[in-house]
C-alpha cells in the first residue's frame, strides 16, 4: 500500500517552523504519513499560516485558491488550515473557502488527526480553535533529531496585550509547560545528538517552572538545569520580552557559557511616548539598563531587535530618539517593518495621519544604520577564532560546509563531510554579503 504523503506550508515565524515540524511528526507517527515537498502530489496539504505581518488573510485566501485547483484535480486531496489566522478566521474560512476540510487553532494542532477522521465520517468540514492550554504537547510524539541544532517549544500564548499585536488572541494567555517535560525533551534530543538547542516562546524568558519539591523556578534557573545536561553545547532562545529581563537572567550570561553571546530583544521603539501608545510595559532608559548589563556580563555580546516604524503617532521627534537608541545600544542587526494593523488590535482603531511615504523613508534610514552596524561586527571578527557548530553542506560548492557562530552568523569554509554535527574551530578570513569566510582550524576533538 502507497503510503500518504503531507505537504506543508509554514508562514512566518521560528514558532510556526516548529509548530509545523510537530504536525509533520504527529501525521507520521499517527498515520503514516510521509513528507513531500511538493503539494501537487499530497494527499493532505496544510498551510500553517501567521498573522502578525500585513495582508496575513489575503495571502492565505490567495493561496488555498491555488491549492483548490489541486484537489478539483485530485478529489481525495485533504485541505486544512492551522495557525494564526485560522484563530482569528475560524469558520469564516469554511464560509469563504468551502472545499477547506480542517481548520485548527496553534492550541488544537494535536487534534487534527481526529478532526480529519471526523471529516470522513461526518462528511462536513471541521473546525477547532479553542485555547485547551498546553494539553497538545501531552499528545505530541517525541521529539526526533534532525541535524544537530533542535528547537523546544517551552510555552505558549501571551498576557502583554501590545496594542498592536494579535497574538493574545490567535495563541492565548501566556503558560509554561512543565520543567520536568522540557528536560526530558532536551536529555532526549542530547542522547539523540543534538548539541544545540533553541528554546522558544512568545515572551520565552517569561518561563515559570516547578520543580517536584515544590519549589518554583524562573528563566534563569531552567537555563542552568538545561545546561547541565551532557551532551548540550550551546543554548539559544526567542523570543525574550524587555520586560521579563530580569537582573538573574543578565547574571546568566556571566555565570552560564552554554548560553551563546547572542540575544534577541526587541524594543519596536526609541520613544517612550510611542512606548507607552504601544503598551510595551517599559520605559527607553529601563531597556538600555538591561544592554548595559548584558554587556558587562558578556562584553562580546551581540545583540539583534524588532523595530516598527511609523506607529500611529509617531512624529518625526519620536522616531530620531529610536536612530538614538540604535546608536547607543550598537545593535548587530534588527527586523524592522513599517506598521500595519491587525484586525481587532486597539492599534488599528488608533488616527494615523503619517504618511505612507514617510514612514517608508524612515524604515530605509533605520535600516541603513543598522545594516552598516552588522556590517562593522563581522569586520571586526575578521582574523578571529570562532567556534562554530557545523550544520551542514554549503552551498558554496563542494567540498564546503557551512556552519553558525555563537553570534548567530554562517561561515562558509572548506571541510570534510564528518564534521556535520560537530562544534569545530574556524578562523574567520572574510566577510561576504550575508556570510562570513573561514578556514578551518581543527576538530573537535583538539579543541575540547
């Protein structure tokens, strides 16, 4: 018997990669299903979609008309759509779309199994967006290696309440699960081979744990029993919320070397007027506490943000004191967008009576600055020692791998194949568009 083949389609963010590599897992331990890269050939298809970023609704419309195509062409085909905006969409996409099988909230992706027998027997579409918690990770296979970096999902949902921002609403209130289900997620990708790990969440390091004594934890203290266990090299994390960086996890830096010299923290503004129409919850000069701390913790720091640009009410004077903070904070690099409202965020209720050209014009100067910031930080790792976490074949030609710094950067450099996996000493020769040059300087086995 031929076995099913699923076609997946990720929109957006490092948590929808995730979340769409859990569903792949599910659908193959569940049913046996198998991955195809190409939905002309898929039994089931799955747009896992993102709302965050502008026209999220329409890109995903515009697509399942083409997949509709598909399955007039091929009746067996399952269509079902997961993620964001099919948390804000629910059964409006059965209304518009009526040949869609499934739609499946972030929260309910672990039911979809069912949803897609009940869709045969019942022979009507099915819809599930409710918010059950973290109940999907107690029916999620275990975690299986797929290189050697890994990324753990250790919780869900948000409780900021950014004015301009959906997912409170598409993903729930902020919960952490379990510590003893992370740990036991991170020993087992270790024994697997995994060396790296990125932990993820909405707000990540607002993480609250307990432990079987009854004891709670935060952040900080999760990052120390990660580091711990044998086997894990190096541990990232995304995406961490200015106000959740607490003087332990600044202390982390300095007391934990697992942890790369490498944080995310997006600001979004300079501005403590456009700080608080966005209700960030801090104050410009309690963000830059915290980059003076982790810079004292760990000098060679570096340190990326999210920037949005043209808020409603954002005067020029606003957006000069964001050029001053990106001055001030060097950041390595930055995600930077023009605003755009999401339906039903107080934001987009907010009078906006700049421009379009403007704020285009501000975004190109932001992120001008900030791409000659970059620019100058891989300039300066020039003729520096690296050690790099090998990940796989470059695309440079053969012969070449590719690898990533602790600072988040790909190195291309000539090597042989058995260092895929493996932690190795790269000298840096020369920087390149978007990557760096490198020559090898040993293995791992000389180095540790």
């Amino acid at each position: 018997m031929t076995a099913k083949k699923i076609f997946i389609k990720s929109f957006g963010c490092q948590m929808n990669e995730y979340d769409s590599n859990r569903i792949v897992d599910l659908m193959t331990d569940s049913s046996g299903y198998i991955k195809t890269n190409s939905a002309e050939d898929a039994d089931l298809v799955i747009l896992n979609t993102c709302s965050i970023r502008d026209k999220a609704q329409q890109k995903v419309y515009s697509e399942l008309g083409r997949i509709r195509t598909l399955k007039e062409q091929r009746p067996g085909m399952k269509i079902a759509v997961g993620g964001c905006v099919a948390s804000q969409e629910g059964s409006k996409i059965i209304e518009r779309a009526p040949y869609v099988d499934v739609v499946f909230g972030p929260q309910t992706l672990h039911r979809l199994p069912d949803m897609l027998d009940k869709c045969k027997t019942c022979h009507h579409s099915q819809v599930d967006v409710s918010f059950p918690g973290i109940e999907k990770f107690d029916y999620m296979p275990e975690p299986h290696k797929n290189g050697s970096a890994a990324f753990i999902s250790i919780m869900e949902g948000c409780s900021k309440f950014c004015t301009y921002c959906v997912v409170p609403y598409t993903r729930g209130q902020e919960l952490s699960r379990p510590v003893a289900d992370v740990l036991r997620d991170v020993k087992s990708l270790a024994e697997q081979g995994v060396c790296e790990i990125t932990l993820l969440g909405q707000n990540v390091n607002a993480y609250e744990g307990e432990l079987p004594d009854g004891d709670e934890i935060d952040f900080a203290m999760l990052l120390e029993l990660i580091a711990a266990i044998d086997g894990i090299e190096r541990i990232r994390f995304m995406t961490s919320h200015p106000t959740n960086f607490t003087p332990r996890l600044i202390n982390a830096y300095r007391t934990i070397p697992k942890i790369v010299s490498h944080v995310h923290l997006p600001v979004q503004s300079g501005s403590d007027h456009v700080l608080e129409l966005m209700k960030r919850g801090y104050t410009t000069e309690q963000y830059l506490s915290i980059i003076r701390g982790l810079r004292e913790a760990r000098p060679d720091i570096c340190i990326t943000s999210d920037f949005i640009v043209g808020f409603p009410g954002e005067t020029e004077e606003d957006f000069e004191a964001t050029m001053k903070l990106i001055d001030e904070c060097r950041f390595d690099a930055s995600f930077s967008f023009v605003f755009s409202p999401r339906p039903g965020t107080p934001a987009a209720d907010m009078p906006d009576s700049t421009p379009q050209e403007v704020k285009l014009e501000r975004l190109q100067k932001l992120q001008k600055v900030n791409d000659a910031q970059a620019l100058r930080i891989s300039e300066a790792m020039v003729g520096s020692i690296q050690r790099v976490l090998v990940t796989g074949a470059s695309k440079k030609g053969e012969g070449m791998l590719a690898a990533r710094t602790d600072n988040n950067r790909v190195v291309n450099f000539e090597g042989p194949l058995d260092l895929l996996g493996k932690m190795v000493q790269v000298k840096i020769t020369d920087v390149r568009v978007h990557t760096l040059g490198g020559t090898l300087i040993n293995k791992e086995k000389d180095f540790n």
